[in-house]
C-alpha cells in the first residue's frame, strides 16, 4: 500500500508538470501578448502618450515574465555602476555609453528609445524555457525569518516562535518572514491555517490585476465585511481588515493608521479585506458536492430499479427517457430547470439576486449539476448490474434459493459499490471544473466560468494557475478513489502481488 502510493504520487507529479508545462507552452507561446490589453482601460487612455504607452506595455510584459525591462532611470543606475559620467540624457555620449554597458551583460539586451523624449531603455526578451523554469521555480515559496530584506530597517528582528497573539490568540508567529502568522486557527474552514510552505502561481492580469493567482481563488468576494477587529495595540474597532493576513510593509511606507493599529515599531501592517461572499474555490465546491450527493441519490436507485424490472416497461421508459436527457443539450437543461425553479418555486434564478448568504442561491446550481450527471450514472449502473447479473456468484445466489430482490440487495449493490466509490472524488472535482454553463447563466461567482472567463481576457497567468489547479485535484481525486476502494472491499490490495 505505502510502495503504491508512493509510486502513485510520483507519477502524479509527472502528470501535473506535463500538464501544465504544454498548457504554458501552449499559452505562452501561442496566444499573441498584445491581446492581453484588449480589455484594459488604463492602456486605452495612454494611446496618446506613446511614452508612458511603451513603459505600461514593457512593465506589464515583465510583470508577466515576457521579458526584463530597465527604465531609463534604472539603466542608467546599471550603467553608472561602470561609467560613473553616464546621464538619462538622449545624446550619443550616454548612448556610446549605454551599448557599451548593454553589449557587456549580454544574454540578449537590446538598447531602445522611447519615441517622444527619446531616452534610452533597454529590454531582454525572456525564452519559453527560462520562463516555464521560472515559474517552477518560484512555485513553492516557503516562508523563513530571512525572507524579508529591507535596506531601510536593517533592525528587524528575525524569529519563528509560539505565541499568544493579542489579536488571534495562540499562533506561530514569524518576524522577518513574509507573513506574521505562520500557523493559526480559527472559526473559518478549514480552520486550521498556514502560510509556512505557499503556492505563487503568478499575479492576475488585466482581470483581477495585480493579485496574486491564489489570492484571486481564495479570497471572499462580493462587499468588504465589517466586524469587531482587536488590533496588536489593544485596541478593538470595527473593521474590515483581515488580521489574519498580516504581511510585512517596509515601516518608511507606514503611514499614522498603521501606527495607530499596529504600534510604531510593527512592521506588519499590509493586510487583506474580509468579504462578505465566500471565495471562488469555497462556492464552488459548496454547489459540486452537494451536486454529486443529488446526482448519486437519484441515479443509483433509479439504476437499481431498471436492473430489478429488466425487460419490463419501466426499464424501457426510463432508458428511454434517460437517453433523451443526455441527447438534450445541457444549456436546455440549464433554462428549462432554472424558470420550472423559479416560476414555480420561488427559488432565485440569478445568484445575485438573494446573495451567498441565503442558501436559496445555491439550490437551483447545484441541483442542474446534479441533475445533468444522473442520466449517465442511472444507465451505466444498470449495464453495470445487467453484466454482473450473469456471474458465477450470482447464479450461485439463485441456487441458494435467494429472491431478485435478495440478490441485488445483498450481493450485487454491494460489489456495485466499488467502482461507485472510487468514482466519487472525481465527480466532485468534474462538478467544479465543468459548471461553465451553470455559472455563467445564473452569475454564480465559481471556479468553473473563470478559466473561460480567463482565456476570452487573455489573463495567461490566471489560465496556468486554473489548469495547474484543475490538474493537481483531478489527479489527487484518482488516488483517493483507489484509497476509497480499499476500504470498501479489503479484498482489493493496491500493490504489485495484489494488482492494480
């Protein structure tokens, strides 16, 4: 078992990077990058200035990992290092200079002029192989006292310790990390916390811009939430702040509020906002599993029963009508239960319009998903009965004298369950991932529209962080569904003698 899964999370993790290695590749190299200004207003306002134009592109372009990008102030600052006499002027002495300077680090600089000013910068296109290194190696950021390097508090303390926090209680707690609380708990799921060993996935752009990937997926949505905030000072005010997320803030950039909160001497005062909605990947998930519960509690009986009326004008009316469902096309579906939903039951037919906070909202989403998967289960759980129905043990059952009901009850639902259980965990990361049409219609703010949403806005960095996700809890799901299937039947062994 242990050698099983060992082999197994190893091939998983060639999986994942093969994955998202093409999908980067893919994205990277193939998606034109001027698309990703298509739908940002601030770039739009700069067509007649074509300066600060170049700049907004370049500095968006390195942001994104396209290329590396020094201004004139930053080339110059370079540049000075070997010829001290060097200015930010565009006349030829600085540029004598500046390809002197360019030609010495090599690697593929090139020297440029901006068109109005006609000052000088320079830029280094990034290879598709750099860059798809880079963003391994930056993936997993683990967080240590000598993470934050700031020349202008060279008196920061560093330490990682236990403490009883005046603001979260007890919690680990770092100084010279990136993040004050590096292991918390409190009321919210899944209520144990940590920040030691993170994901950096890249920063959202132009949606979303400038989060972090995870932060777009994990953070509340909807409006700030205010409530009860007792800060490291002692004192308690209503707040929207997220105390939790304290990250270190140079204390030059401090303002009177921070000090005010914080004390004069606590550098961790840049914080995140509390929302009122919960996060894309928390809704999400509310409406995949309570759809696979839906789709499981009414495909499996029907199943059942199909398989016990063999033959009968049940089986064939429900074959019937279960072939005709999955011949509908789903966004049929989709509106025909959303107005039956809300015409006749009250229920609201748009997510915004009740909110997260009413589990109204999350009825008629997760109801469709569950409906749409029922169809398919229903019929392959009853091929799956018919098939078994001709086995050894079976026609053994029978001449034991045991009833059709008997047998299915005692003998083939129960090995039926195998494969069902196993199935379970994938269900559920296929409800999440394929909601694209359900999210979209009703405005639901999940996880299954915004890689849709993130290719139509070209924000790459968003599609490699989804497809990343996407990848690692479908892979993950497998694993869990061999696991599950083990505990169902001890018979089944997951080791080489004992099969796969």
């Amino acid at each position: 078992m242990k050698k099983y899964i060992i082999e197994r999370l190893l091939r998983s993790l060639v999986s994942i990077f093969l994955v998202t290695t093409l999908t980067y590749a893919i994205v990277f190299s193939l998606v034109p990058r001027k698309l990703i200004f298509k739908q940002d207003a601030n770039y739009n306002k700069l067509a007649k200035t074509p300066d600060m134009k170049t700049n907004y592109e370049n500095t968006i372009f390195e942001r994104m990992g396209y290329l590396e990008y020094y201004t004139s102030k930053e080339l110059q600052a370079k540049a000075a290092k070997t010829n001290p006499t060097v200015t930010t002027e565009a006349n030829a002495s600085n540029e004598k200079i500046y390809q002197d300077y360019i030609k010495s680090i090599g690697r593929g600089w090139q020297l440029k002029r901006f068109e109005e000013s006609k000052e000088f910068y320079a830029t280094r296109e990034i290879p598709l192989y750099e860059r798809v290194w880079n963003f391994y190696a930056n993936l997993i950021q683990i967080d240590h006292p000598w993470r934050v390097q700031d020349k202008s508090n060279p008196d920061l303390p560093r330490y990682i310790r236990l403490e009883n926090d005046k603001s979260v209680g007890w919690a680990l707690v770092g100084s010279g990390t990136i993040h004050k609380y590096l292991v918390y708990v409190n009321g919210q799921f899944p209520y144990l916390h940590q920040n030691l060993i993170t994901l950096n996935l890249g920063t959202s752009y132009p949606t979303y811009g400038n989060i972090p990937v995870l932060q777009v997926i994990t953070q509340g949505q909807g409006r700030a939430k205010t409530e009860q905030v007792t800060f490291p000072t002692g004192v308690t005010k209503t707040s929207s702040v997220n105390i939790y997320s304290r990250t270190y803030k140079s204390p030059s950039q401090a303002d009177a509020r921070d000090k005010a909160n914080y004390g004069a001497d606590d550098p961790y005062t840049a914080t995140q906002t509390n929302f009122t909605d919960p996060s894309m990947i928390s809704s999400s998930f509310k409406i995949g599993i309570i759809g696979v519960i839906i789709s499981y509690v009414l495909g499996l009986p029907l199943g059942l029963l199909m398989t016990r009326f063999k033959g009968t004008w049940f089986d064939s009316l429900s074959t019937s009508a279960m072939t005709f469902l999955l011949a509908l096309p789903s966004v049929a579906v989709i509106y025909i239960v959303r107005q039956t939903g809300s015409s006749i039951f009250g229920l609201p037919n748009a997510f915004p319009i009740l909110g997260a906070a009413d589990m109204r909202s999350y009825i008629l989403p997760a109801f469709i998903l569950g409906f749409l998967a029922v169809p398919g289960l229903a019929l392959w759980f009853r091929r799956y009965l018919v098939d078994q129905q001709s086995s050894d043990y079976v026609r053994f059952a029978r001449a034991k004298g045991l009833s059709e009901a008997e047998i299915s009850k005692k003998h083939l639902f129960k090995n039926a369950m195998v494969p069902i259980v196993s199935g379970i965990p994938g269900a559920i990361i296929f409800a999440i991932a394929g909601a694209t049409l359900t999210e979209t219609v009703f405005a639901f703010p999940g996880m299954g529209k915004m890689l849709i949403d993130s290719i139509r806005a070209a924000n790459n960095a968003m599609v490699i962080g989804l497809v990343f996700i996407f990848t690692s809890l479908s892979i993950i799901s497998l694993l869990l569904g061999d696991i599950l299937m083990t505990i169902i039947d001890p018979r089944i062994k997951l080791s080489s003698k004992g099969g796969k």
